[in-house]
C-alpha cells in the first residue's frame, strides 16, 4: 500500500507526512485470534501474528502524530497497557493513544 501517493512530491519529506514502522505488542497466550484496530485503517481490522510465547505483533506505518488504537482480543475490545495514554473516541469508548513523532 503506498500511502504517499496523494501528497506531491515538494511535501512527502514534512514531518507531518513522513511515515515510520511502528510495532504494536499485545500479550494474550490463551486468544485464539488477535487484531488491531486504530484510525490509522479506519478502524477496520488488522490480524496481528502470534509468536511462540504468547504475545501478538503487528507492524504499521504511521505518520507523526496522535494515533487511537485497541486490539480485539477473541473479538473483544482491550486497551493497550502500554499506550502513551487513553482517550475516548467519537462513540465516547476508551481507546489507546499512541504519539509518534
């Protein structure tokens, strides 16, 4: 997926608009199924991979800026413990909130 190509070429390099692989962790070793969900895939589901001792990964590339996330954990919703902090989103659920700059 090339998210870059709706931004002309003088503005890709901005910080705003530069993009970093960032890695979420979630620990869950009895789920059967573990996905990400944020604002970054407009909240459609993301598989994240088990690895063998119980915790669930995925990699995304995001931009600079506050990001709102949880996972689905067997399909329920979990905030992130360690998120950079919780805020509520335009439903008024918690979510986690991650910064990357």
């Amino acid at each position: 997926m090339n998210t870059t190509q709706n931004i002309p070429e003088h503005a890709r390099y901005f910080a705003q608009n530069t993009y970093k692989p960032v890695n979420f962790y979630c620990a869950a070793p009895n789920a059967k199924s573990v996905e990400l969900v944020g604002d970054f895939n407009h909240w459609h589901p993301l598989p994240m991979e088990r690895s063998l001792d119980g915790w669930w990964i995925a990699q995304v590339q995001l931009c600079h800026g506050h990001h709102q996330y949880r996972f689905l954990v067997d399909g329920k919703p979990m905030l992130d413990p360690h998120a950079t902090g919780v805020v509520r989103d335009e439903h008024d659920e918690k979510v986690s909130l991650i910064a990357v700059s």
